[in-house]
C-alpha cells in the first residue's frame, strides 16, 4: 500500500511565524502535490514537484515555498505566516500527472495562525 | 462558477436508505474521481473513471462523457458511511486536478 504521511496533524503557529510542514512517501512517486482545504472551496492546489529539485505553482502559491531535496520528500513553507493561513493542508503523490492516474493522499495538517 | 459542481452540499439520511451524490463538470477531463474523507482529514480515493460505470461493494460511480456528468450511488447506507464525498477531475487540456467542494453526508441510525 502507498503509504504519505505528514509530520503534525495538528498544529497552531503565531502570526509572522515560518512554519515547515512536512510529508513523505514511500512508493517512489515522481509527484508530489501540496494542496490546502478550506469549507466550501474544495481543494485547491498550492505548488508541486514532477522531480527532485523541481517545482510548479499551481492555483495559490502566493505565501507559500515549498522544497523537494530528496524524491520522497516534498516540504511546505510558510515564510511569514498570516491568519488567512488557517487551513486544513493535504499532501498528495503520484506516479505520473497524465491519464487515469491516482492521487494518494496523506492525513492533512490542521494548521491554526494566531 | 466552479469548473466541478457538486450537489447537494450536505445530505442526511437514516439508515439503509439509498443515497445519490452527483457531480457536474465544464472542461473535457481525462478522467474522474470520487474521493471520501472521513472525520480527520484523510482522503482515500473511492473510483477513478473515465466512461460508463464501477461497482465496489454497496458504492457504484457512473459517469456520461457526453453531459459532463457523474453520480455517485450509496445502496443500503449505514452510519459508518458518513463522510465528506469529493469529486475531482482531471483536465484532459493540462492535465490539472479540479476539486468539487465536497458533499458533507450524515447517516443517522
């Protein structure tokens, strides 16, 4: 079984803050996805990494970095975290990005700003 | 407008009744999935397709191409079904996931 999982799931930070949030994968996935939840809005993507090194923005990356030194390893950062940062953030991975390919998902990071 | 439009938000039902989520999207996808997250957090994907129909135990998914339309069915559903139920696509142009905003179903006994 494809196993992701996520350092904390619970976590309460302070405005202005950097917060890591990480997550790993076991399966050897080229890609990887950071996505956050919020009521009503589904999920939306932040960024993803196709490789080691490589990363994408994806819908709102805007106060978000994220960090893929090692493949099964994908790292979200919260530079300067802010109120509206309040969320429910899920990691994802994937063998490849086309076709009728499954995203796996980890247990989410409830993350409360201060 | 979202590109996936779920319907309803929020559906209670008693237990054993039969339960119909449904899933409306407006870009050609390659394909579609229903996901399901329980209380905490975690997701586990439920189908993925891309045309007709899947049956797994007591849940079967169908989707038509042609109305850019999906359902999810519950038979004979039971408290432990009770969940967030989330309809994705992917977007056959840029192969981008798009996320519905979930159907919150409550199953009471």
């Amino acid at each position: 079984d494809v196993k992701v999982t996520q350092s904390s799931r619970y976590l309460v930070k302070r405005t202005g803050e950097k917060v890591f949030l990480e997550c790993v994968q076991d399966m050897d996935h080229e890609n990887m996805f950071w996505y956050r939840q919020d009521p009503g809005l589904g999920l939306r993507l932040i960024y993803f990494s196709y490789d080691v090194k490589m990363k994408e923005k994806g819908d709102i990356p805007e106060g978000y970095s994220v960090s893929r030194e090692k493949k099964e390893r994908f790292s979200l950062i919260l530079e300067s975290a802010s109120t509206n940062q309040t969320s429910m953030y899920l990691c994802a991975s994937s063998l490849f990005t086309s076709g009728d390919n499954e995203q796996f998902f980890g247990p989410g990071t409830r993350l409360t700003v201060l | 407008k979202n590109e996936v439009e779920q319907s309803p938000q929020n559906l209670t039902a008693q237990e054993g009744e039969f339960i119909t989520i449904n899933c409306s999207y407006s870009v050609g996808i390659s394909a579609l999935h229903w996901l399901q997250q329980h209380p905490g957090g975690g997701i586990v994907s439920l189908f993925m397709l891309s045309s007709g129909k899947k049956k797994h135990g007591r849940l079967i998914a169908t989707i038509n191409i042609q109305e850019k339309h999906s359902s999810l069915h519950i038979t004979a559903s039971h408290p432990r079904d009770s969940a967030v139920y989330i309809c994705a696509v992917r977007s056959r142009n840029n192969n981008d996931m798009r996320f519905g905003a979930g159907t919150r179903l409550t199953v009471k006994p």
